[in-house]
C-alpha cells in the first residue's frame, strides 16, 4: 500500500510518499480502508519536532480518517467488515491507504455524512466539543466569540454553538470564510483583519462582552479577548504559536478566567460522552464538517504547508 512517511523531522519537505506493507489487525485491532485523511495544525507541529508528542521515526501522520473497515482482528464486536467508520487515532498513521487502529478507535460514520467529512470529525469536532462542553461549561442563552470561525474547529464550534442555544459571534479574515461563518449559524461575523474590529465585537454584545471566547491563535489575539469578556468570562485557549505578555488585572475586573487543554488528555469518560454527542449530531443534521479542499495523498506536503496559511474555509483532506 502507499502511506506517507516522515524518516525525519522537519519541514513539510520530509513527507514522502512510499510503498509500504499493508498492516494485518491482531486480536482487539481493526484494518480501515482510507477514503479521507483529516489534516491538521498538530500535524504540522508534530512533522517538524516541535509538538509535545514526537513519535519514533519514521513514522505516519495522520490521527483522523474515514472508510471502511477491511478486516478485524480476533475479539472485535463493535465493528465487522464493509462498516463505515471515522476514526479517532490510529495506530498506524491515516495519511494511507490502510490504517490500523485499535477497536475502540474506530466509530460509526453515519450515512449521510460524506468520507472527506468524516475525515474532518476527530480532532475539529471533539476539541470544540471539549472547549464548549467541558472546558467552558457553555450554557443556553450565553453568547460565545469564535476567533478563526472558518477553520475546521472553528465551524465546527459554531455549529455545535449554535445548536447548544448560544448567540454565536464568529471571525474570519476573507470574504469567503465571512460567508462560510454565516451559512454554518454565526449570528454575526467580524472580519478579524480589519483595524477596530474588535470595538464592533463588544458593540454587537451590548458592551457586555461575550461569556466564552474560543481562541484558535493566543498569541495574536489574547490580550484584546481580556477586555471583549463579559463578567465571569471564560477564554479557553485551543490554539497558540508563540509566547505573549497580558495583564491579568483584566481577568481580575471581570471575575474572568482564561484556561488551556490539550485533546489528548481527555478522560475515557469525556471521549464516551464526547462521541455519543458528535454521532447524534452527525445523524440529525446539526453537524455537518465543511470540507474546504482535498488533495491527493502525495500532495501531503502543500497541505501542511495551507493548513498554516491564513484565511482557512473549510477542512483540508487527503484523498489516497
């Protein structure tokens, strides 16, 4: 089979396509045939040796996917062969045409969800899950600021926002991702590349502030999120890329709190409940993962490359 390698880390250069052996699932494993590979920032950090994880080389990127199962292993009841699936993990990498992972990786895709969505639900829709539900502690009636709503986590938050009853702000910093924002349930969307948005931001909230910020890019923007928090505001940090000096008094004036996690610590018990809840919203319709682009498997490298550029609309895929 062909898979994506890294032997070495660095930039986006080092992702080869390679001919490998296909993988064979042992007892408790499954073997899923890629239809989609999701592409995300950690990714790109991972490749170049700068993530928290680093993974013994070579190694294949890739934690979320979407096919079907091709074979199972001794014990798997959950799934059989020919089910469709996405996957959350893997054991071998979803930049492939196969993919091992164990059982518990592996989680109903429904029907009218596309492969190149599912490829999109792991990491987006489970970390604005965490953010909303978890972290935040969102409530109906709450207003929330998404920062870089047309990425796939940002929609994805907006979606689930808006289906949660929160008056959703989104921003975004192209035309196309402003229309995106919209049509995916933002009630108003700023564009984030604008002088003074920020002031429209806190107009639009009455001059209350907004309960929940989900910050998608700290470093740029968190000094200005202290002082668009309504009282007992809560930012919760999902993405950053560089170190930042803020004045906590802001947080201290509005009884606020600003909060960081990493997917990847979540408990068995929020990743159970977390699947229960995107599965339900995969079947009735108030998720729907927006798929921005697919490029072939060997074009792995531009992706890494985009996925890091500004003005995101959408997930980025590949497609073996």
């Amino acid at each position: 089979m062909k898979a994506v390698l890294v032997r070495e880390f660095g930039g986006p250069e080092v992702l080869k396509l390679e001919e490998v052996l296909t993988p064979k699932p042992a007892a408790g494993q499954v073997l899923v045939r890629i239809h989609a590979a999701g592409v995300n920032p950690y990714d790109t950090y991972m490749r170049a040796g700068t993530y928290a994880v680093k993974p013994p080389l070579p190694y294949t990127p890739g934690s979320d996917g979407a096919g079907v199962i091709e074979a199972v292993g001794d014990g798997v009841k959950k799934v059989k062969k020919g089910d469709r699936v996405y996957t959350a993990k893997t054991l071998s990498g979803a930049y492939a045409e196969y993919a091992l992972a164990l059982e518990e990786q592996v989680h109903a895709l429904p029907d009218k969800i596309s492969f190149s969505q599912g490829a999109g639900v792991w990491v987006p829709y489970t970390t604005a899950y965490h953010a909303l539900h978890h972290s935040a502690q969102a409530r109906a009636s709450e207003s929330v600021l998404v920062h870089g709503a047309s990425g796939g986590v940002g929609s994805a938050a907006v979606q689930m926002a808006r289906a949660m009853g929160l008056t959703v702000f989104g921003t975004a910093g192209t035309q196309k991702g402003i229309d995106l924002v919209k049509r995916e349930g933002a009630h108003q969307v700023f564009d984030h590349s604008k002088a003074g948005y920020q002031e429209e931001i806190l107009k639009a909230t009455g001059g209350r502030g907004a309960d929940v910020i989900l910050e998608m890019l700290a470093n740029v923007n968190l000094a200005a999120d202290r002082k668009l928090l309504a009282t007992n505001g809560r930012v919760i940090v999902i993405g950053n890329r560089g170190e930042i000096t803020i004045n906590p008094r802001d947080l201290m004036l509005r009884r606020a709190s600003a909060r960081g996690f990493t997917l990847w610590a979540i408990t068995p018990a929020e990743e159970t409940e977390i699947h229960a809840g995107l599965i339900a919203g995969l079947e009735n319709g108030t998720l729907r993962p927006v798929v921005g682009k697919e490029l072939p498997l060997a074009e792995a490298a531009r992706a890494h490359k985009e996925i890091l550029e500004p003005g995101a609309a959408g997930k980025i895929v590949l497609v073996p």
